[in-house]
C-alpha cells in the first residue's frame, strides 16, 4: 500500500477516462468514483472498480452503446459489454432535463460490464436537486426465495439519495440480509455470519459461511427481514432491472456471475414538480434532527441517518487529503494513462 494526494488521484482517473468520454464526462466520473470510494473504503474498494470499468472500455475500443428505447420520460439502452460508469454524466443529465419536464424519468440499461457501486448512480443526481434511485439485478444464486433451501435471485441492490438542507440522505444496500462479499469474505477467512442471515442446504439457519455458501458461489443468503416482506421487495428490483429494461430475470440467468446477463434501472424525481424545493429540503432536514435526537438505545452511540457515516468519512479523508491505495491498482492506472 501506498499513500497518495486524493485530488492528484481524481486527475488521474479523469485522463484515463478522456480516452473514452468528452473531458466533462471524464471529469464526473472521476469525482462520482473518488466520493465514493472515500465513503466506502475499506469495506469497498470502488477505484479498484473504477480502473476495472476503464480496462473494460480499452479493451473494447471502438464499441458503442445501442439505444433501444427513448421516448418521453424513458430511456433504454444496450451497453454492448461497456462498463456503465464512463457514461454516468450523459445519463445523469438526460434524467435530469426530463425529470425537469415531465416531474420524473427513468433510464434503463442492459447488457454492461458490471455495476457494483450503485450509490453514485442516485449520490450524483442529488447533485441536480433531483431524488435519485437506483437498482440492479445482478449476482444470480444468492437470495434465497421465502421457504426456500437455496439462492437463486440475486442480492438485487437498491440505492437512493434525497437531498436536504446539508448532507443529502444516502443509503446504498443489497436486498438480502448482507452483501455477497461478506459471505464470500467469510468463508475464506473462517469468520461466523452473524445470525439469521444465510441458511444450508437444508434450508436451516447457519453462522457457518462454508454451509452458506457453494464452491459454485452459490450464496443461500436470506433476504432483508428474512421473511415474506424482504422477499417481496427484491421481486419487485428483480421485475424492475429485468423485464422491464428489455435484460432478463434471475430464473432466466445462468449461474454465477454474468454481468451482460443483469439489469439496472435509474429513477430520478424533480421536487419542484411536485413542491417548493425549499420547504422540501426543510422539512426532510427537520425530519432528520429529530430522528438523530432521539436517545439511543443500549448498544447505540447514536441515532444515524443513511449517510451519516459515509458523509463523516468523506470530509475526514478530504481534510487528510492523502489515502492509502493498493500500489498495483496505482501501476494499473498509470498504464491505462501511458
């Protein structure tokens, strides 16, 4: 590991990526990626992704993005392969112009290299004063239907971000209990699972990962709640990023991890279309002050809300102004800029 400038590393990710996108585009991208990998490092590595996403798009140089649908307030497009992030900003600003006309849009796409951090895909709307939502189907094999033994839908992710007064309100989850990486981690470092997250073969409960989890990557994870309610909403992701974006279902899927075979699905609402903006951003701002007044209960150190801790560790690394990178992933992105 070594240590680098956080800004001298977001120049370095906006050149690779003006190989591929105008430098506006290339830009965004850079500070969407940067943000975010501040907020979830280390749990995540989001600029392991983001070199990844732009290896993607140099590998297949001369590839385009096929639109399929664009009509009003939707957009629908194929990918072709392509990494999704490089084109964030295009997609950003076409939601935002018409969620500006029409109060809300919606854009599709099928068919990429892969999401796995989909907060920025909302995070970078609040941007615009827009709520943003965002969802994708990917990760085949690893939520286990309700009254189930096995994983087949995927962990289905949901992200969204509703802007406020101050920091915008944040929340980027799987839709099953926990991520597939935290099995997957798990089981390699013998670590338990907390309990009522992942069941065997059997359908039973476990704290064994290995149990949980097949050498085929086969994850029985549970969904949210672990019950019928968690079960019900990763359904309606997975109708939502298949589908309806023109990709297919997980029962549609072949196993394993397939990134062309997955979905993802972007909302974007206008306040102004629906209320005063301002007294919006202010009664969700009073909303959260009250709840993080709340006394916390034993245990708790405090009542938080989705994004409170990404927002902290984002201006404490923006004040350090260096973080820690894997030395290889720096070799990576210097060979992507030679």
């Amino acid at each position: 590991m070594i240590k680098m400038d956080i800004d001298a590393l977001e120049k370095q990710l906006a050149m690779a990526a003006r190989r591929f996108v105008p430098s506006q585009e290339a830009d965004y991208f850079a500070s969407l990626y940067m943000e975010t990998h501040l907020k979830k490092s280390p749990r995540m590595n989001p600029l392991a992704e983001a070199v990844a996403d732009l290896t993607v798009w140099d590998k297949q140089a001369g590839q385009e993005v096929t639109p399929l649908i664009d009509n009003g307030a939707v957009t629908v497009m194929d990918f072709n392969g392509l990494a999704p992030s490089l084109k964030i900003k295009a997609i950003h600003d076409t939601l935002r112009d018409r969620a500006r006309r029409f109060g809300l849009a919606a854009a599709g796409f099928r068919n990429t290299s892969g999401v796995i951090t989909l907060n920025m895909w909302a995070d970078g709307l609040v941007r615009g004063d827009l709520i943003g939502i965002a969802m994708f189907n990917g990760g085949t094999g690893c939520n286990v239907p309700f009254g189930g033994t096995r994983g087949v839908l995927g962990t289905n992710p949901l992200a969204y971000a509703i802007p406020t007064a101050g920091d915008p309100m944040v929340l980027d989850m799987a839709t099953t209990e926990i991520p597939f990486f935290e099995i997957k981690n798990a089981k390699e470092k013998g670590i338990p699972l907390r309990e009522n997250v992942a069941v065997d073969r059997h359908g039973k409960p476990t704290t064994v990962a290995a149990k949980a989890l097949s050498d085929k990557g086969v994850a029985n994870l549970l969904p949210i709640g672990g019950g019928f309610k968690g079960f019900g909403i990763t359904l309606l992701i997975e109708v939502l990023t298949g589908a309806l974006v023109q990709s297919l279902l997980s029962t549609e899927q072949t196993p394993g991890w397939h990134p062309h075979e997955y979905g993802c699905l972007i909302l974007a609402l206008d306040i102004a279309s629906f209320t005063d903006r301002d007294a919006f951003k202010y009664a969700v701002s009073g909303m959260c002050r009250r709840l993080r007044s709340e006394a916390p209960a034993q245990g708790f150190d405090r009542v938080a809300i989705p994004g409170d801790r990404g927002h902290q560790k984002l201006k404490a690394a923006r004040k350090a102004g260096r973080i820690e990178i894997d030395e290889a992933l720096v070799d990576a992105l210097d060979r992507l800029n030679a």
